[in-house]
C-alpha cells in the first residue's frame, strides 16, 4: 500500500484549520523522471542544495574511475546505480528540502490514494493541532479503581486473580 509523507507550509500562526488546503502530500513512489533526467528534475523541483551535492560526487566519481583506468561498462553501471539511489530517495530530498525551507513534517499516512490519504489525516486530527506551541497534557485528578466482574471478560485473557 502507499505512504504519503504529509507536509506543513510554513505559517504556524494561523490554525491549522484554516491552511488545510496548504498541506502537501508527497507519495513514496518511484519517481521515472528523476531516474531519466537527473539533475534536470532536481533543478525543476528547486532541490539546489542536492544538485550541487550530486554534481561533486558524480564528478569525483568519474574523475576516481577515470583514474583507475575503468571501462566505460563499469562507468555505465555506477552511473545507473547512482540514478537509482536518486530515484529511491526522491521523496526523502524533496521532504528534506522542503524541512530545511521551513516547512513542517506532520508524519506519514498510508493509504491507496491520494484523496484516502488526506481524508486519514484530517480524520485522525492531526493536521488540526493548534497553532499556538506544543500542546499541553490536560491535568489528570485521582484516578478511581475500577473492578472487573468475572462473567462479564469476553476474550483470551483470564480473569485477574483467577485460577488457570
């Protein structure tokens, strides 16, 4: 089943519940342009920081390959291994970048779609948090114990206290 990464803009002074529709969902999938084109989608996704990093590795790579007399086989297959750890990791770079921009990682949701998918998040009331800071635990008083009756244990679990 899909996992969608669930992002929130930056903005944390207004509820939550009036930027609903500013959340991002990214889907953890396979992403066919970015194992075609690189560091073109890099540049189309505004992923700066990772393109520069990819660029200085994939040069020291060939420069190191180059100076070990390697073949252009070999030099083929890092190059292909290095686009499908790219493409494996596309939603980790783009959730990275979008973090350090600001932005606020509400979790992940699993779900077959994307219309399910936000549907579970605002269900569960997570992306309705207030605005204001981490919410406070409310004060909890005396707790009371409360007995169980014998006949009333429906389940795998005996009665506590009880014989086996």
């Amino acid at each position: 089943m899909p996992a969608f990464v669930v992002l929130e803009p930056p903005g944390h002074h207004r509820p939550a519940s009036e930027h609903g529709d500013g959340f991002t969902f990214f889907r953890e999938k396979f992403s066919l342009g970015a194992f075609l084109f690189g560091p073109l989608w890099m540049a189309w996704q505004r992923l700066w920081i990772v393109l520069i990093i990819y660029l200085v590795a994939v040069g020291f790579t060939e420069y190191g390959l180059h100076a070990f007399g390697i073949g252009w086989i070999v030099l083929t297959v890092v190059f292909a291994l290095i686009q499908l750890l790219i493409v494996l990791e596309a939603t980790a770079l783009l959730r990275w970048t979008r973090v350090r921009s600001g932005w606020h990682d509400c979790g992940t949701v699993i779900a077959d779609d994307l219309e399910t998918a936000e549907r579970r998040f605002f269900d569960s009331g997570a992306g309705l948090r207030p605005a204001s800071g981490p919410v406070a635990a409310p004060a909890q008083g005396p707790t009371a114990q409360v007995g169980l009756s014998g006949p009333e244990i429906v389940g795998l679990f005996p009665e506590p206290g009880g014989g086996r």
